[in-house]
C-alpha cells in the first residue's frame, strides 16, 4: 500500500513539473511569436526565444515590414544544417527573401548554403538579381556584409551558368575594388573573387586594367593581401599571354623582392608566379635582370615547399646560358643543389635531380 502511495505521489509530481514546464514553454513562445506586435527584450535572439520554428513562421519574420528579421535570419542560419533542409527552404521560397535581407552578416552565411546547392544556383542568377544585389552590398554595406557578399561571388564565379555579361561585370568590379577599397579584408575578398574570374575567363579579355592593378598589390603592407595579389597572378600567368602581360606590367621586380617577404605564404606564391613566367624567354631574362638568382639560390634554405618550387623555377631559368653559368660560378652553389637530390621529401628530391642536370647540361 504504501509503495502503490509512492507511485502515485510520483507520478502526480512529475505530470505536475510536466504541466508547468509546458505552460513556461508556451509563454514564452507566444511573448516572442511573429505573428502580431513581438515584444523582444534586449538582446534576445530567435534560438533561444523560438526554440524548433518552421520555415513558414521564419518567412513571414523575413518580410522587409518585420521588426523580427535579424533574428529570423539567424534562426534561418541554425537550421539550413544539411542540404535536404537548404532544399526545403527553397521550397519555402526563403531563398527569395532572403536575398531581400543583405543588412545582416548572416545573411550571406545562409546565402552561401543556397550557392553551394546545385539546383539552386540557376534559379538564385535568373530570379533574385542575386549577383547585382551582391556587388551593392560588397561596394557600400558595412565590412563584415562586403566580406560576406564577396564570399558568395566567389562561390557563384565557379557556377557555369554565370552569363558572360555577368562574368564581365563581376571581373572588372572586382578588379576596380581591389584597387580602390580602403580595407586590407575587402581588397582580399575582392582579389579572391577575381582568381576564380580568372580562371572562368581568356586571360585577354580581362582588361587593360586587370594585371596592373594586381600588380600595385605586390606591395601593399598587408602580408595576406600581398599573398591574393600573388595567387592571381599565378592564375594568370597559366597561359603565354598572362605571362606576357605581367612582363609588361612590371610584375617580376615585384615577385622577385617578395621572395624575402618575412610571411612564408607570400614567399611560395611568389615563387611559384615566378616558376611559370621562367618558361618565356623574356621571363627568363626578366627575372635574371631583377636580381632573381641570387634570391632564388638562398631559398633553396627555405621551408621544403618553397625549395620545390625555387627548384623549378631554377630549372625554367637554366635554359638560358647566363644563368646557368653564373650560378655554376658561385661558391657552393652546385653542391647545395646535389644536397638536395639527398633531401627526405621525395619531391624536393626529385626537383633538385632535374635541376642538378638542368645546370650541369652543356648542350
């Protein structure tokens, strides 16, 4: 009798403590709710006030009208977490409005979940004006909104069915805003976009203005901008007339003095700009003209990845006479390279082999 007292007392109090909790919980949801006039107390935020709202409720709180759209994004931001929720959003028409609400650095972090869906891209460039909306916001929003807009271009730059107006008109102002924007993290943005512009484009028809304009970066006092300017040149000079233009532009002094940059990111993508224009005659002299082998003979100190990369370089350069017997003539200049054929990075190895013959070769 007095166990059966107990169960009952127990279970009284724990359909009690359920009651009250789902009366609490119901309060609280309906202080918050959408529909109607919301009173927000400071600070507050649709996760903790909405707990599990639907993507209905959260595309009324995206209307341009709702005093709730800041946390409706955010709320929008916690449950795009795999791409079937993205496509129900979709389908709820989110996207759409979403696209409407760029006055919040959320925003483009949930953008970024449509971009990367596949069959939502074609539908984000034909409807929404998305990629005009975006270049607004990367020109004249607030920093952390540009940084965000221009991750979203980059991810839309490598969608195919990006029009060719579109990819011209992203280029040249991502080129412009490179140049002019006062921010180090914008012109980063800005640079990156224009990498993957690049590599969706003929280099000749990026502009009289392009490699310049990367060029003038070289260097700029921020290390990871310097580092962008150096990884889209490296895009560039893929191809004989990227490497042409970037002769012409003055850009291997400029890679040249980053080879002794003190950031090692700056040091690789310039050396690795500078592998490539060595495959032109002009390149070649260009870079012995800029003081290259000698900068070029102490990187092979460096860190492995940086020696590979100068290896190579040096092998493209000892196709010129000059080069290779000036470096034949400096003291220890030969036996370094041999050390290296011994080096414990199977790749650096057989970089310094190929160079080691390369120099060593009297035709």
């Amino acid at each position: 009798l007095h166990l059966c007292t107990f169960l009952l007392a127990t279970m009284a109090d724990v359909k009690a403590t359920a009651a009250a909790e789902a009366v609490r919980t119901t309060q609280k949801f309906e202080e918050f709710e959408i529909k109607g006039e919301p009173k927000l107390p400071p600070k507050s935020y649709l996760p903790q006030a909405f707990g599990n709202v639907s993507f209905e409720e959260i595309g009324k709180a995206l209307d341009p009208a709702s005093p709730l759209r800041k946390q409706a994004v955010h709320q929008l931001l916690q449950k795009l977490r795999r791409p079937t929720d993205t496509i129900k959003a979709v389908q709820y028409g989110l996207m759409v409005k979403l696209s409407d609400n760029f006055d919040h650095p959320d925003a483009f972090r949930c953008m970024l979940q449509f971009v990367r869906l596949r069959s939502s891209r074609h539908q984000l460039l034909n409807k929404t004006k998305i990629v005009d909306k975006l270049m607004d916001v990367a020109k004249n929003g607030e920093l952390p909104c540009r940084l965000g807009a221009f991750a979203c271009l980059e991810e839309l730059g490598g969608h195919p069915g990006m029009s060719k107006e579109y990819k011209s008109s992203v280029t040249s102002f991502c080129i412009k805003q490179s140049g002019a924007d006062k921010e180090a993290k914008a012109k980063r943005g800005a640079l990156e976009v224009l990498r993957t512009m690049i590599q969706k484009q003929d280099v000749g028809s990026l502009g009289d203005s392009c490699i310049p304009t990367v060029t003038s970066l070289l260097d700029f006092k921020d290390a990871e901008v310097r580092m962008s300017a150096c990884k889209t040149l490296q895009y560039v000079t893929v191809t004989p007339i990227g490497k042409e233009l970037c002769i012409k532009s003055g850009s291997v002094p400029k890679l040249t003095s980053n080879l002794e940059h003190t950031n090692k990111k700056v040091r690789l993508s310039a050396v690795a700009t500078l592998m490539q224009i060595a495959l032109l005659i002009a390149g070649k002299q260009a870079i012995i003209d800029a003081g290259g082998l000698t900068i070029l003979i102490k990187k092979l100190d460096d860190e492995d990845a940086i020696k590979n990369y100068t290896l190579q370089c040096l092998t493209n350069l000892f196709s010129n006479p000059h080069a290779r017997m000036t470096v034949r003539g400096g003291a220890g200049n030969v036996q370094k390279i041999e050390q290296l054929t011994k080096n414990k990075d199977p790749i650096v190895a057989g970089s310094a082999k190929s160079c080691l013959e390369k120099l060593l070769w009297d035709p």
